[in-house]
C-alpha cells in the first residue's frame, strides 16, 4: 500500500447511473494513485449508503457529507486530493462558483465532473465559463456517449479572461476501463505553451533613463538588477510563448501606516501584476503576500573598504617580535650589562694596585653603573660606544653584546619594513567597524534609504546613528562614484551592490589598490528572488522556465554581462608605498615623550638651583646680621 495519503471527496447530489458512474470514477481514480480516504457529498441517505459500499472494499475510511453543508471542508494535507460530481444536479453549478470561490480548483486538487449522453461539450463550456479553471487546474469532463462509454476531456483557460480550452485525454469503457490517448500526464508540460497570452510584468527602475538602456548594457552600474532581471523576464516569456506587459514603479515596495503596500509589491497583491519584473530581497513579511520562484541574482549590498595599513591600527614597532622574543632579549640585555658592570668594576679596582697603560688612546668607561646602562642602550641602538673597557675579558664582553644586538636589530628592521607596507586584516564585523577610526558611507539607493534607518538590531542601530547619520549632520548617502572615490583614498566603507561597485573598483584603481579589498554585509537577507502574485497558475511552469534558464547558461551569462565580479590581487607588493606621519606615530610619541621629560627635568633644575641660590645668599646675609 503506497505510504502517501490520498483522498477523494465525492460529491454526488444525484446518483441515478451509479452502476457505470462508480466503476468509472474507481478507474479514473486508480488511474492517478491508490486512494485510501473519501469524502462524499451526498444529497440522499440512499446515496451515501452506494458510495459507503462500492467504495469501502478498497479504501481504509468512507465519510458521506450532506450537500447541503454550510460550508465546503478544505481537507488537511491538502495534496493528491480529487472532488468528483455528477453535474446533471440542480445544485452543480452552485457548488462550483463555492469551491471556485474557496480555490478548490487550483493545484494539487482533481476533479471530475460527470455528464450523461444528452449533453456535448460545446453546451457544457458554457457552465465552467465563470470559473478561474486556470493552467494549474485539472478539471476532467466525463461524458456519457452510451451505457457503456464515457468520452473524458480536461478543460482550462490561460488567463482569467481567456476562453475554455478542451483537452480530449481518451475515453472510459466498461469492458477495458481507462484508455488514454497518450496524452502528456504533466500539466504545466502540456500547457507550457500560452499561445502569446498577455501577461503583466512590474519592473522596478529608480533612474528614468534606465528605461532607454534596458538591453544594451550601457550605465550597467545604473539600475543593474533591473537590467538584468528584464532580459531574463523576456527569456522566460520566450519559454512559455508569453506576450509580457510591462508597468514601471520607483521602489520595490514597502508597507505605509495603513498596512498597504506600494510599488511593484503593490501592484502583485492587487493582482495587477502577473510577474515582478525585478527581483528583491525574501523578508518574512513578504512571503506572506507574495510567491518567490527562484534566485537569479547572485548579487548582495555590503560594505567595501580597503583594509587600513596596519601601523592604523595596532603599534608595529613591537610586532617584529612575539612576547617570548622580547622577554629573551631584555633578560639578554639584562644579563650582559651585569656582567659588563662587573668586568668594569673589576677594572678599576685592579687599577689601584697596578699601573696599566692605555696604549689604544680610547676613552675608557668609568666605574659607574650609569656609565654602563648608557653604553648598554647605545649599542641596543646600534649608536655604537664612545668609551670601551680597557681590559680583555671587558672588551670580549662588549663585542658579544654588539653581534648578539646587530643581529636582532636587522631583523628586527626588515620586519619594520614589511609591517610598514601590510594591510591590516582587524575589521571583520560590523562591531569592528563601528569602533574603528573607518568613516562610512552607504550607496544613495531606495532600499538603503529604508533598510539603514529601520535597523533594530543594537549594533546595526549604533552604526546607523554614529556613523551613517550622527547627530547634527547631513545623512551619508552618496552616489556610487563618489562612495568609490572616497574608498580609494583610504579609511572609508562604502555600502554598495556588490557588482556595479566592483565595477567602479575595476575601471579607477590601480593594480596595487585592488589589493585588500574586504567585505562586510549589513542587509540579513539572502540573495534576491524573482516574485510572482500568491498561488498564481503560472507558478510551476514559470519555476520550471527559471531552471531551464539557469541550467542551459543563460542566466550566467545575462548576470556576467551586468555584475562585475571582485577584482583579483595581481600586484601584491609591487608598487612603493611611502611612510607617513602616522605609521610613525609610536616612534613620535617616544620622542615627544623623550623631549618633555627632557624639558621637565630642564625646568627642575633650573628650579633646583634657583632655590639653592636664593637659600645659600640668605644664609650668608644672616650669618652677616649675626656677625
């Protein structure tokens, strides 16, 4: 027994031909897939004690509702669901405009609507004519051409406006049952062909002379997901022999105070619009009243900048070497003008008892350990030292101490030299670059005009108010060459699609500047999605037109030809970059630092000796006054 739950609702008012009609039904319905439950409308008890018996030898649960029911139950899982009824009743055409009213009549549900001889096609048109039997429909027709023989036909329209189509399927006998005619079993595939039907399209273009370059890919960073969601709009009408016409709207759609929606949203939950001609971003206030079909734009807003130098953001004077490295050097440093202290000391002590000559005419260093830290950090400094020792075990001392530091210092310089020229890879989230010293900018776009000021997320909120739009000062919206501009220069995220901003990237930076380029998104959403009205007909074989245009390249090619992809670093390092103030700014401080301490001590001993002047010429008067 087949584990999907099948159901069929049978709504008979008369059942006057059961012996043939119920046979009929049971094949029809076997045809489609094993049933287990039915649901049956009956007008009579006579009736549904028919269906109770001729069903329920194959079906788990049989359930006869009276025709009069207020209300026509939607059955729950809706899916693989047939309604089957005899439309000779005097209440059929009633209760089709209530279950076309309720759409009973769109997918998955099946039905079969049964007629006997003294009816023909043409005169039973006339009463499906009211009702919106659209492409997705599958409505059968089961004639009775004689005691024996029942001719089936499914009907439909292509619009809601359009004529009733017929589709001769195959016919039904007593002795071979079902017999189709080899007709295509998938309905969107057997109507996939509009026969140039007229759909209606919104495209959304917030610059008018978009209008004029909507396929020849002139200003592609002007409107680029339009532009490239029109070509393929046009490519999809071509797959299912559509005639598109086309409504222009400024925004994509938002809801005001009165809970309406305007722009091309708008006008698909007016139903208006058959297609939104331009993709948009899936929010969950929107999959209420809107159907996606599929993604094909591959783009998304974010935040672009050039990684700052890393002497912007961290010290590079003590990145040469890790914690160990300096705690090691120190202790060496330490250790050594210990040991040249004592080799010192030791020095001119022997001094006393023996006469040395200084034959080398050097400056010998004195015995003071002040002496000796000054002639330490001179040869840290590589500045050399004006005094040596005099004595062989203190000379052997200040040369290991000059190779040992003349190595460190050269590798300590050309790692300066390679930090001086990195970029620094700090700023990977939106809290980074709320605290960092970047300034932002956002791309001077409807949707950005309306997602940044709506943000309530904390940090999104905080980015918003501090650095998008501060108190006090004009909002950062710029346009995109501007942004762009303002990014090459150095310390600005700009907020941008990410293909016509890449675009500008490609056409005015240099090689180098290309270079540590990062991204950061700020939008939560995914990637935008074509839309279409809430359960339209066209659902199915527009998803299948989409995938069709993917699979087959289009859609690549379409989108390659609009977005620009990020340029790739092919000159790292290449080019010359030259220092700046800042990234000598440790090294400045140090010095503004060695100079005030400088000047503080100047002006304390000035002060110093002042006082010992003006103490020393009072005590000599009053040694005078007592004399």
């Amino acid at each position: 027994m087949n584990s999907r739950t099948f159901l069929i609702c049978l709504i008979f008012i008369e059942i006057s031909t059961c012996k043939i009609v119920l046979p009929m039904i049971n094949d029809f319905v076997e045809h489609y897939n094993k049933t287990q439950i039915v649901l049956g409308f009956v007008c009579r008890k006579n009736d549904a004690l028919k269906l109770v018996k001729h069903f329920s030898k194959k079906l788990h649960q049989v359930k006869a509702v009276s025709v009069d029911t207020r209300e026509l139950p939607y059955p729950i899982p809706p899916t693989y669901v047939t309604f089957v009824l005899d439309g000779q009743c005097s209440g059929a055409k009633h209760l089709l405009l209530r279950a076309d009213a309720e759409r009973l009549f769109a997918t998955p549900f099946k039905w079969i609507v049964s007629y006997d001889y003294s009816y023909d096609v043409a005169d039973l048109i006339e009463n499906f004519t009211e009702l919106n039997l659209l492409v997705d429909s599958d409505v059968t027709v089961a004639i009775m051409e004689n005691r024996e023989t029942f001719s089936l036909q499914k009907i439909y329209k292509r619009h809601v406006n359009g004529s009733m189509l017929v589709e001769n399927i195959g016919n039904w006998t007593k002795r071979h049952g079902f017999v189709d005619n080899g007709y295509e079993k998938i309905i969107y595939k057997r109507r996939r062909d509009l026969k140039k039907t007229i759909l209606n399209s919104c495209i959304v273009i917030t610059n008018n002379d978009s209008l004029n370059h909507l396929t020849d890919k002139r200003d592609i960073h002007i409107d680029s997901i339009a532009k490239v969601n029109y070509v393929l709009v046009e490519h999809l009408s071509d797959t299912v022999n559509a005639v598109l016409n086309y409504s222009v709207r400024g925004t994509w759609g938002y809801k005001n105070n009165e809970s309406k929606w305007s722009g091309m949203i708008g006008e698909l939950t007016r139903n208006e619009a058959d297609i939104g001609g331009t993709a948009l971003f899936l929010t969950s206030d929107r999959i209420e009243i809107i159907d996606y079909i599929a993604m094909t734009t591959p783009t998304r807003s974010k935040f672009i900048f050039r990684q700052p130098k890393l002497s912007y953001v961290a010290n590079v004077f003590t990145l040469p070497f890790d914690g160990l490295v300096w705690a090691s050097t120190c202790a060496l440093l330490l250790i050594m003008a210990m040991v040249l202290y004592v080799v010192v000391k030791w020095e001119w002590k022997k001094k006393k008892y023996v006469e040395i000559a200084n034959e080398s005419n050097d400056i010998e260093i004195p015995n003071s350990w002040v002496e000796v830290t000054f002639t330490t950090v001179a040869v840290l400094c590589q500045q050399g030292s004006s005094s040596i020792p005099f004595s062989i075990p203190g000379r052997i001392t200040l040369i290991f101490l000059l190779v040992s530091l003349m190595f460190l210092y050269t590798s300590y310089s050309a790692n300066i030299v390679a930090l001086l020229q990195s970029s620094s890879n700090s700023i990977q989230t939106l809290q980074d670059i709320l605290h960092s010293r970047l300034d932002v900018g956002v791309d001077n776009t409807v949707f950005n005009h309306f997602y940044f000021p709506n943000a309530t997320e904390p940090v999104r909120r905080a980015l918003y108010l501090q650095k998008v739009a501060p108190p006090g000062q004009k909002p950062k919206f710029y346009s995109i060459d501007e942004g762009i501009r303002r990014m090459r220069e150095g310390l600005f995220a700009f907020h941008v699609e990410t293909g016509p901003g890449y675009k500008f990237v490609s056409e005015t930076f240099q090689e180098h500047e290309k270079c540590g380029l990062q991204e950061i998104q700020f939008l939560q959403v995914p990637d935008p999605w074509l839309a279409i009205q809430k359960n339209s007909s066209y659902k199915k074989m527009l998803k299948v037109g989409l995938r069709l245009l993917q699979e087959n390249g289009i859609q690549g090619r379409e989108v390659g030809l609009i977005y620009t992809k990020k340029p790739q670093c092919l000159s790292m390092g290449s080019s010359f970059i030259s220092v700046g103030l800042v990234d000598c700014y440790p090294a400045a401080v140090v010095l503004a630092g060695g100079l005030g301490a400088a000047v503080m001590v100047l002006l304390l001993e000035i002060y110093v000796n002042h006082r010992l002047k003006y103490y020393s010429r009072k005590w000599r008067r009053n040694k005078r006054i007592r004399q």
